[in-house]
C-alpha cells in the first residue's frame, strides 16, 4: 500500500471549500489514484462507484486548472509531482529515479510541470524548444511571483517527513534561521518555494549532523582515557 502527503489545510482555502461534496471526494480519490507522476487513466464509472455518487468528466472543470487532459485517456495533475517529491528529483535514488521514468512515458518533465502551462503542457521534445526563451523571462518571473511561505508547523512537519529525514531539533533550528535572515537564502535571495530550498539544505545538515558525531565520540573516548 502507497503513501502520500497530502495537504490539511485544504479545506479552508477557498477554491475547495465552495466544491460540491461529490467535487470534494473526487479531487480526494484522484491524489489517492493517479500514478506517482500525478497521472490518471480516467475509469468515470468506477470512480462513481467507490465514491458513492455518479462522476462524468464535467466534473473536471470544477478543478480550477489544478488538473489537464494530456490526451482523452489521460489526465494530469499538475502540481501533484511538486507537491509530493519536492519539486526536485534525482536519479541517484530509486524511489525518485522510477518517477523520472514515469514522467518520461507519458512525455513529460520537471520543468513543464513546474510551469503549469495554462494553455496545455509541452513535451520532452517542446522542452528544448523552449528552454532559451525561458531564461530570458525567468528573473521577471521571480520578481512577480507570490511567495507562498509556509507556517511553522508546516515548516517543521515538510522537514521531519521522509523526503527530507531531518530531525525535528534540526527543522526547529533551520527554522530560525530562516526567519533570522528575513527568510532569505546565504545569497540574500528572497527563497520562494521552501520544499527545494529545504532539500538542497538537508547534504548540508546530514553533513553537520555526522560531524558532531564524530565529535561527541572522540570526546568520549577522551573522557574514557581519563578515569
């Protein structure tokens, strides 16, 4: 049996609060359904039978382009890899290196998604196509981009799940700094999305964390030695 996140707060933001409750149930059911790229074979019937209501595709429409048909017999979830992993994969392990490889088979990847693409989502093939034109709008991008910060508690729980395996000392002192700093990275850059700041800090605090480690034994030993 899989496990995923999943967002508490969700019934108090607004889009989902004013859903139908069989709207409701759907979005639930399709998280809890797609494939691990946030990808779903559309089965109506069988949805609106597990679910207890009767489900057609109009439904989609409620999502507020949360979701996009790939094709008739797809159906993405556009944030769903973001939301799950990060925003950040890497090939070097294996639960994240088989999500490449579904993104892959369905013609999709990291930065197509990251972009939403409000009037369908590229291809592998669209990707290099695009990727000069996106650096040139990429700082002007950041400078309007909302930043969404999370609370504390939010914070905190990202950091100690098991994308991440931090501590929760660990998370609390990150934490800290952060808001120390006005919530910017060891460049003065304002960090907009967290969850991949958080990511790249973990090498740095699993780095600290062996440190001290080896510290704390050889003090130890040295005590040891003394009695």
């Amino acid at each position: 049996m899989s496990k995923r996140f999943t967002e508490t707060n969700k019934w108090c933001d607004a889009w989902y609060r004013k859903l139908k409750p069989e709207a409701k149930l759907f979005w639930l059911y399709l998280c809890d359904n797609c494939d691990a790229a946030g990808v779903w074979n559309p089965d109506f019937e069988l949805a609106g039978f597990q679910i207890g209501e009767k489900i057609g595709r109009e439904i989609i429409e409620q999502f507020d382009g949360r979701v996009r048909w790939l094709d008739s017999d797809r159906l993405l979830i556009i944030k769903f890899v973001d939301f799950q992993y990060g925003g950040k994969l890497s090939t070097t392990s294996k639960p994240q290196a088989y999500v490449l490889r579904i993104l892959e088979s369905h013609g999709l990847s990291l930065d197509t998604l990251s972009k939403g693409y409000p009037k369908g989502i590229d291809t592998l093939k669209d990707k290099d196509k695009d990727k000069d034109k996106d650096k040139d709008t990429e700082k002007d991008k950041e400078t309007d981009e909302v930043v969404n910060w999370p609370s504390k508690e939010e914070f905190i729980a990202f950091c100690i799940s098991p994308v991440c395996g931090i501590t929760p000392a660990e998370a609390e002192d990150l934490w800290l700094k952060l808001e120390g700093r006005g919530r910017k990275d060891s460049t003065g850059a304002t960090i907009i999305k967290f969850k991949p700041y958080v990511l790249r800090m973990k090498k740095y605090i699993e780095q600290d964390r062996f440190k001290n480690a080896k510290q704390t034994t050889a003090q130890q030993k040295e005590d040891y030695s003394s009695i």
